[in-house]
C-alpha cells in the first residue's frame, strides 16, 4: 500500500483485513473476560486469600471485603498510571511507522503478566502479587489498546465504521464465550469428581494447588498471543510521517497539551465527549471487574456458576453489540451511548434492589452485560470520526488518558460503599452512581461533530 488507508477514503476495506484486525478484539477476551472479569479476579477474591486470623477477628463478610478494597486498589494505581503515561505514547506513534510494532509490544508485555499468574498459588501471602499482576496487565492492555483502536480507521470506511467497530466488540465477545467453554470443560467443572476439575482431571481448591483456575490463565494467555498475530500480518502499516520531527517524551507532553488547549479553543464539544466517556467508561469497566466479584460473594456463585454467568454475559454483550454497531451508522452513536447508559443505570439499581436473589440476579446482571458492549463500540467509532488522518495514536490516547484520569471512580466509590457497609453487595451504588454521572455529562454532548482541525 502505498498511501495510508484512512476513514478519509472512501474505498471498500478487503474483508480479510477487517477480520484480522478483528482477531485481536476476539484474542483480547482471554484479558477481558478471563483475568479481569470472572476467573482470576473472582480467584484472588476468594476465600482462598483470606487469612484464617482475620475472619476470627473481624467475620468473613469483612474478611472479604478487605480482599476487594486490595483488587481495586492495585486497579486504582494502575489507572493513574494509564492516565500519565497513555497519550504521550499514543502521540509517540503517531506517524512514526511504528504503530504495529507498539502494538506487539505491548501485546507481549500482557501475555507475560498472564503467565506469570500461573505462580499466584492460593494463599494470603499471594494476594497482593496477584493483584499487582492484575494492575500490570491492565496497564499494558490499554497501551496495546491505544494503538489497536487507532487502527479502525485503516479498516473502515466513514459508511462502516460504526459496523466495524461493532464487528470487532462483538468478535471479542464472542471469543470470550468459546474461550470460557473450553476452560469449563478442560479445566474448571468438576463433572461430579470432587477435588478434579475438567476432562484434565486438574487438582481445584486451595488444598489442591487451585490448578485449574491457574492453568485456564495459562491457556487464556496463549490464547491472546495466537490471536494477536493477524493484525501484525495483514494490516499494513502506515508509513513513516515525512519530516517528522523526533521529540522526547516531555516534548510529547508539550505537544499533547497544545492539543488540549487548542481543542478548547476550537472544539470544546470534543472534549464534553471525553470527560463524559472518561466518566460512563470507568463505570463501564466496574461492572465486569466487579460483577463477578458481587456474584461470588454476595449471591454465592460457585466458581462453576460464576463461569456459566460469564457465557451468558458475553452472549448477550455479543448480541447488543452487533445490534448496537449496525444501529450506529443508522441513528448515530449519541443515541446508541445514551439509551444504553440509561438501561445500565436501571439495571444497576435493580440489583441492588433483590437482596440476594440469584434467579434475578441472573435477569439484571444478564441486562447490564446487554448494555455494556454498544457503549464501548460506539464510543470507539464516535471518536474515530472527528479524528484526522495521522493523529489517531495521539487521540486515542487522550481517550485513554481521559478515560483513567478518573478511573479511581468506580473503584473507589465501590471500595468506600464496601468499606462503609461491610458488605460487597453495596459496592454497585457506587457504579451505578458513575454511570449516571457520565449519563448526564454526555446528555448536553452534539450527536454530529465536526472533525478536530
């Protein structure tokens, strides 16, 4: 290719370029799904990790809690970081010829920190290098994902964008249900073998060595590596800006920051767009982050449940997803992010309504997953519109920085709710209150946008 494919062009994207670009959405479940959402969270919030002197002390209810405010703590930094370190990176690759390269990266940099969660053996001593591992993940998954997500301008068109972007939500969605299964059966359900989990026959319980929830993040890591590799292979890459300058990385700071002083003077719309998605986004990530961990321990999901729970939500994500990115190009991605937000809010609250309920935990927590996946595609080709050629890296890395520069939100609010209530069930106030926040800050945002100059 001899000149970058931009959203600028009109020409149709071959379809095998899409899917590869696809492939790493569907890769990146074993991430999402697998380590952050509902098998090694819920693993490092389990009793497993609760010191025997504590619950004597203080009551399991707290004991457990306690484990939670150490998750989203370890969270909470990795956020900060994200927040300083991810638009000058993001500006960094800009026109450099080297977005594929930081890609791969930091791609690598995450399926190292999975492997090396095979070592957090089930004892409290562990906990907090297991949850250190969880917040290096983290951090290296929103760098790959600053450069993954400037790509969908080379895979679109301003006609398919929003499908695009669906397309790929859908497809990570999707591989975290096949994933999941493969897991439940190889590894994580006992078939009535009790101590043996999975057709392996793999020690569980923490008298076991819990291998099967170790080895599934084993696997769940070869799984994103394999996965990764097709947007390397058949997304070219941009060419190398001509004349453009090198600069460090406070001189990316200095140009990030004329950026936002020139987005301020010229389109502040853009950025109402990026406090309010740095708001609902942050929300968005606690519900997953969370959900699995109020599950297990406020409704008392087995691991086995809390996988089967997880086969649901991505297939209801999947299906809202796919729906929800053939709507954006149809009725814009404003009204796909608003109705949506306001349906998690509902949800939110309606779980904290039925006590411990699990049949209706299963009908709201499976409605709050249908919501989640349109907000994060359409937030993804909103911005993607009004982004000139060339500076995706740097945008999208304002987005991510925007999108952590208060992502001690979410984790923060459902630690005070635990910590004041000693009961983990009360940590979805506090979610549910940053969604209605991001609801109302997006609310005055213009559905059209003119391009950032």
């Amino acid at each position: 290719m001899t000149a970058a494919q931009t959203l600028a062009d009109a020409a149709p994207i071959p379809r095998r370029r899409v899917v590869s670009w696809a492939l790493w959405d569907w890769g990146s479940a074993a991430f999402n799904a697998v380590v952050t959402s509902f098998v090694f969270s819920t693993y490092l919030a389990s009793g497993a990790f609760v010191d025997p002197a504590v619950v004597d002390a203080s009551g399991e209810t707290r004991a457990l809690a306690d484990n939670a405010t150490v998750i989203s703590t370890a969270l909470t930094i990795a956020g900060v970081l994200i927040a300083l370190l991810a638009p000058a990176l993001g500006q960094r690759s800009d026109g450099s010829g080297r977005r594929k390269l930081w890609l791969a990266v930091n791609t690598g940099l995450v399926v190292v920190a999975m492997l090396a969660m095979v070592f957090v053996a089930p004892a409290p001593g562990y906990l907090v290098f297991g949850a250190a591992l969880l917040a290096v993940g983290n951090l290296f998954f929103e760098f790959a994902s600053v450069n993954y997500n400037a790509m969908l301008v080379q895979v679109s068109t301003p006609r398919t964008i929003g499908k695009v972007s669906g397309f790929g939500w859908g497809l990570g969605y999707v591989g975290g249900i096949v994933l999941l299964l493969l897991l439940l059966v190889a590894f994580l359900q006992s078939f009535g073998v009790e101590g043996r989990g999975g057709l392996l026959g793999v020690a569980t319980g923490a008298e076991g060595g819990s291998w099967d929830v170790r080895l599934s993040i084993v696997v769940s890591a070869v799984w994103f590596a394999v996965f990764a590799v097709p947007v390397l292979l058949s997304v070219p890459e941009l060419p190398a800006a001509p004349g453009r300058p090198r600069v460090g990385l406070l001189g990316s700071y200095r140009l990030l920051g004329s950026t936002i002083a020139k987005l301020w003077r010229t389109n502040r719309q853009v950025l109402l767009f990026l406090l309010a998605s740095a708001v609902f986004r942050d929300g968005l990530a606690a519900v997953f982050t969370f959900g699995a961990i109020i599950a297990a321990q406020v409704f008392g999901f087995t691991p086995s449940m809390v996988i089967y729970f997880a086969v649901g939500a991505n297939l209801v994500a999947g299906i809202g997803t796919f729906v929800g990115g053939w709507l954006d190009d149809k009725v814009g991605a404003k009204t796909i992010i608003v109705g949506a937000l306001a349906g998690l809010v509902v949800a939110a609250f309606a779980v904290l309504a039925i006590g411990t309920a699990t049949n209706l935990f299963w009908v709201f927590g499976l409605a709050l997953a249908l919501f989640v996946g349109p907000i994060q595609s359409a937030s993804r080709s909103f911005l993607a519109r009004v982004t000139p050629p060339g500076r995706e890296g740097e945008i999208f890395g304002l987005y991510a920085t925007t999108g952590r520069a208060v992502s001690f939100l979410a984790p923060g609010l459902f630690t005070l709710f635990v910590s004041a209530t000693g009961d983990t069930r009360f940590g979805i106030v506090g979610i549910a209150l940053v969604l209605l926040a991001g609801l109302v800050l997006m609310l005055p945002v213009k559905a059209v946008q003119r391009a950032i100059d």
